[in-house]
C-alpha cells in the first residue's frame, strides 16, 4: 500500500486536500480550526518514524475524519480514514 497526500491551494481558512491509497480516492476541505491538521499531519509522520501510533484529526465543520497510523508487527504501517 502507498498512501498519497496532496494538497490544492488554501482559502478562507480551508484546504482541499486529495488523498489516494491503491484505488481508494478521497478529497476533503479542511479548516484550519481549532487546530491546524497539517500541523497535525508533520507531527503524526514524525511520530510514525519513531514506530508510536499517530492519528490526524481532518476538520471539515461540522463533522471530521480521522486518519489512524499504526505500526505492524512485519515492518510497515496500517492506516486507516
């Protein structure tokens, strides 16, 4: 599995983003509040380095998506949205 963030140009406070797994496609805009998610999403890649559970909370207003790493036992990581 490759999983592929990309992100469109911001406006007002929000950021279409585009992410891709295998043959799964998903494209979302985010606010930027009450937290910044791509902050979130540079410290959860940080933390996946050092093989901890990360997760990116997507803030869409009202509602989110949540974006869950987890480190598997052969080598690799599992995420979910």
């Amino acid at each position: 599995m490759k999983l592929k963030c990309r992100f469109g140009i911001p406006q007002h406070g929000w950021l279409p983003i585009f992410i891709t797994c295998d043959d799964f496609q998903h494209e979302m805009k985010v606010s930027d509040m009450p937290v910044n998610s791509v902050d979130m999403l540079i410290q959860a890649l940080s933390r996946i380095l050092d093989g901890v559970d990360s997760k990116v909370w997507w803030h869409l207003k009202p509602a989110n998506y949540t974006l869950d790493f987890v480190p598997q036992e052969v080598g690799g990581y599992n995420y979910s949205i």
